[in-house]
C-alpha cells in the first residue's frame, strides 16, 4: 500500500564544507608562504559572505570543536552551479593547500506540508502575509550572526515495526505538530536551518542549530528525544559543533589565539570579536525542525539593540528609579514585557492587512503579547506596536515589521528632520485603557501635556496613537535625548498632576514599557 507523501518546496542549496588542517606542514612552512596562504584564505572567505559570487545566498565560518573537523565553511546559494564553484574556488586558494576536506554535506532548504499545505506554494503565491513571510525565511536563510551552531543529518527510520514511512499520512502530521510545540518553547534561543538531502547525500535531511547559548542546543535535542517522532522514527548522523568567526580572524585561528578576536574593527570595517559575522539580518522565527521540511516555532537570534543583558541591567537601572516615583514600569510586579514600535507612510488599511497576517503567525509563539495597528492623531502615520515577554523575541519580530510597507522609522530613531539617527535613551511606551465617556477630555490632556513636553530640555518628540480596532486602547511614545531628561519629566510636578487626574478618566492601571 502506498502511502501519501507531504508535499514539499525547495530554496537555496546548501554545502557543509568542513575541513581539516594539517599543523604539521603548516608550522613547517614558510612565513612568507603562510603569510600568502592566509591573505588568499581571507580573501575567499570574506567574498563569500559578503556574496559577491552570486545573485543571492548566505555564507558563514565556524571554528570546529572535537576532532571531526577543525573548520567549517557553510553556503547557501540560489543553484547547484553557486555551490559547485564555491567549493572549487577554494581547493585553488593557497590557503587551501594546508586543508583537507574531511567531510561535506550536500542538500537544499525545504519547507513541507505536514503542518500546512499553504506552506508548500511560492511565498508570493502564500496569501496570508504573515505565513509567506515565514515561508520564504526557510527557503532564503540568512545565517544568524550568532556564536555557536550545530549540525548533524538524520534520517527517518525504516524498521519493522518501525517504519516511518508505513504510517498514515494524518497519524505522522500529528507527531510532527507535537514535535513542534517543543521547539517553540525554545522561541528567541535557538533558531535553525533544515534541508532536504534525499538523493543529494548520505542521509534525508540536515539541521543546522544556532544559538548564543551552548546549552540551549544540548537541552532542546534532549528534550525532543523523548518525543516520539524522534525516539521512535529518528536516525542521527555524526553531530558537529563550532563557533562563528569572521573571515579576518582567520590569522588568530591558525595562530590558537581567541576567535572572534579582541579587536574593535579592522581597516576595513569589518567588526571583530562580536561573536561572528552574518550576512545580513536573518527576518525568520526558528525553533527546531524535524526533518521532512518542518519548521516549528522559536525566534531568530538577532538583536537590533545590542547585547540583550546590557540592555537589561540598563532598563533595570530606570525600573527602580521609575518605581521610587511609583510609577508602574514591568517588573518587579511579574508583568515585564518589550514594544517594538516602528512608524508607518503606508495606507492604513494596506498596513493593516499586512499586520494581521504576521499577527497570525506571531500568535503561534508563548512570548508574543500584542501585535496591533495604531493611528496617530494629527500626523499622516501610523504605529505598529508588537509587545513581547522578552528582548530578543521582540528584536526578531523587529525583522518581520521592518519589511512591512511604508515604514519609515523604528522608535528610538529621530523622527522627521533627523531620520536614521538614533535618540540618547531607549523610548518609554505609555499605554493607556480610557473610559468611553473620556476619552475626549484624554485627548484634550494630551494636547496639553504636549505643549509642556515641547518646551523641556532633551525632548524630541511625543505621539499619542489610538488602536485601530479598539479608540480606547491608547498609545504614548515620548523619545528623549537621555535618561536624565526623560526622568526630570517623570519627576516634575506637571506628570504628577496628570497621573492624579488620570485616576479618574482611565479604565485600568497605565502600563510603562521599554521600547525595545
């Protein structure tokens, strides 16, 4: 009896190109032919993830831990023919004359339709926004710049009485819809690439796993193996384990010295010691995959803001302050959560349709909050706020929003007269539940409150914007030059007498929040 199979798409080809390194004749060589073989290693590298050999694609190397390989040079390209030239390029570096291929891993990015049908069509042909947009970050991965990954390839099992492809069709959906509710509790901690390789490789399918965290990789495959797809039906191949580094390094790596190294940046620009370099902003929501073309869950490792503990000890810092005040601000009442607000030009109902399509997906993820569409009152605008339980999940949910139509500025950057320059402080979010019978006197407040605001030290601009599907649910966004000027705001007696008069006009407690 034949059995259905779940129909799949495919993107970019990949090739895991994991090499050895012979010391010996590396240490007997030459200085000035070491020398020679590190400025073409360099050279090659930093052209392929820079992409200057192809239309399109994604590159990376990782320092390898253990003895299986000592590099890794990741592709992904839009053919075979990228990949193919890519891997010649190499062997004909001088670099090269010092390495041996130990392994390789030859596949292609796959979604599939266990979990959603729709997912198997072309991104442009997807008509909900939010699932398109997932879609085409599995098929077209960006390389997150984050510092460890994890690769191993697997197969399906295909044993008496554990034949996975003997199942039903609904009875192996069901397994991997389960599977995948694991990886999206691992959302904003690992993120990941899965390709197919039937015919390509040894095995059906690879995973690439990164993260900034050893340990979230160890926990999350531990916790997935006593899922029963993976405990039952699951094969692994040899594991690989590695750190990114940027090309430049690639001196302080052949010399044993600490990669990514210590320094600021190089002539060139190009940062060191960040914890690797990635091509681009990865814009896709990972979580782990099961082989077979399914993506479950998680968020991207990127962050827009910088490292994410520094940023919390910060906002930590002002919470305290904010709390001497009695002013609500997150913690330490158990409610801290982040905003992403980015301003949009585009028609609002354009706007809208785009939002609600990502708000679908978002809704998949147990850190999202609220994604919603706000207007503003006397500008040609509008504000999308997506609120998140942690930085990183917001951050991530940054690189959808940023693609939507008409965007012209992300809270945190000066608005008109100052586009793309960033503010001193992180903004504060005030939103605000009005009485239906206030909500006029609240706008005229406002109003009034604006033009103190105008006239204080370190004020850049404030907007107050009204949910598009509910008038009473109301949004601040204040920007400021610095803490210190936003906190001689919270602390002057005109926001006392407005927080008094606002007892009596709104519906619940004001909630404070750190834009993220």
């Amino acid at each position: 009896m034949t059995r259905e199979p779940p129909a799949t798409n495919e993107g970019w080809y990949a090739l895991h190109d994991f090499r050895t390194v012979d010391w010996d004749a590396w240490r007997a060589a030459p200085e000035r032919e070491r020398e020679s073989a590190l400025e073409d290693g360099i050279s090659f590298l930093r052209e392929r993830v820079d992409v200057t050999d192809a239309e399109d694609g994604s590159s990376a190397v990782f320092s390898m831990l253990g003895h299986k390989a000592d590099l890794l040079v990741l592709h992904f390209r839009p053919t075979m023919a990228d990949l193919d030239t890519a891997e010649r390029a190499f062997e004909d570096t001088a670099f090269a004359e010092y390495t041996e291929q130990s392994n390789s891993y030859v596949s292609v990015t796959e979604v599939g339709g266990y979990t959603n049908e729709e997912m198997t069509k072309e991104p442009e042909e997807i008509e909900d926004t939010g699932l398109a947009r997932y879609a085409e970050s599995k098929l077209y991965p960006q390389i997150p710049d984050s510092e460890f990954v994890c690769f191993y390839p697997m197969d399906k099992r295909r044993e008496p009485g554990e034949n996975w492809y003997d199942l039903p069709f609904d009875e192996r959906a069901e397994m991997m819809d389960t599977h995948g509710e694991i990886g999206k509790t691992y959302a904003g901690q690992v993120s990941q690439v899965i390709t197919g390789s039937i015919g390509f490789d040894d095995f059906e399918w690879g995973v690439d796993l990164f993260s900034n965290d050893a340990t979230n990789i160890k926990d999350l495959l531990y916790e997935l193996r006593f899922d029963e797809s993976s405990s039952k039906y699951a094969e692994f191949g040899p594991f690989y384990f590695g750190r990114q580094f940027p090309p430049e390094d690639l001196p302080q790596f052949m010399a044993g010295e600490a990669v990514p190294a210590e320094e600021e940046a190089d002539e060139s620009g190009h940062p060191h010691g960040e914890g690797g370099h990635g091509h681009g902003e990865s814009e896709s929501h990972h979580g782990h995959g099961d082989g077979e073309g399914n993506h479950h869950g998680g968020d991207s490792d990127h962050h827009h803001g910088g490292d994410e503990s520094t940023a919390e000890d910060d906002s930590g810092s002002i919470r305290g302050e904010l709390e001497d005040l009695d002013i609500y601000a997150g913690q330490p009442h158990g409610e801290d959560v982040y905003a992403m607000v980015l301003y949009s030009e585009a028609d609002p109902d354009e706007l809208f349709e785009e939002v609600d399509g990502l708000r679908k997906n978002f809704d998949h993820y147990d850190t999202h909050v609220k994604t919603a569409v706000y207007r503003a009152n006397d500008r040609d605008r509008s504000a999308v706020v997506s609120i998140w339980e942690t930085q990183s999940a917001a951050d991530t949910a940054g690189g959808f929003l940023s693609d939507l139509p008409g965007i012209v500025a992300r809270a945190g950057e000066r608005g008109s007269g100052h586009a793309g320059e960033e503010s001193g402080f992180g903004t504060m979010g005030m939103f605000y539940t009005v009485k239906p019978e206030h909500r006029e006197d609240f706008v005229e407040k406002f109003e009034t409150v604006g033009g103190l605001l105008e006239e204080m030290d370190g004020h850049l601009e404030t907007d107050l914007l009204a949910n598009r599907e509910d008038e009473n649910d109301m949004f601040i966004a204040s920007q400021w030059e610095s803490k210190d000027d936003a906190m001689a705001f919270f602390r002057s007696d005109d926001f006392a007498d407005t927080v008094d008069w606002g007892r009596d006009v709104l519906a619940d407690r004001p909630r404070h929040v750190f834009l993220a």
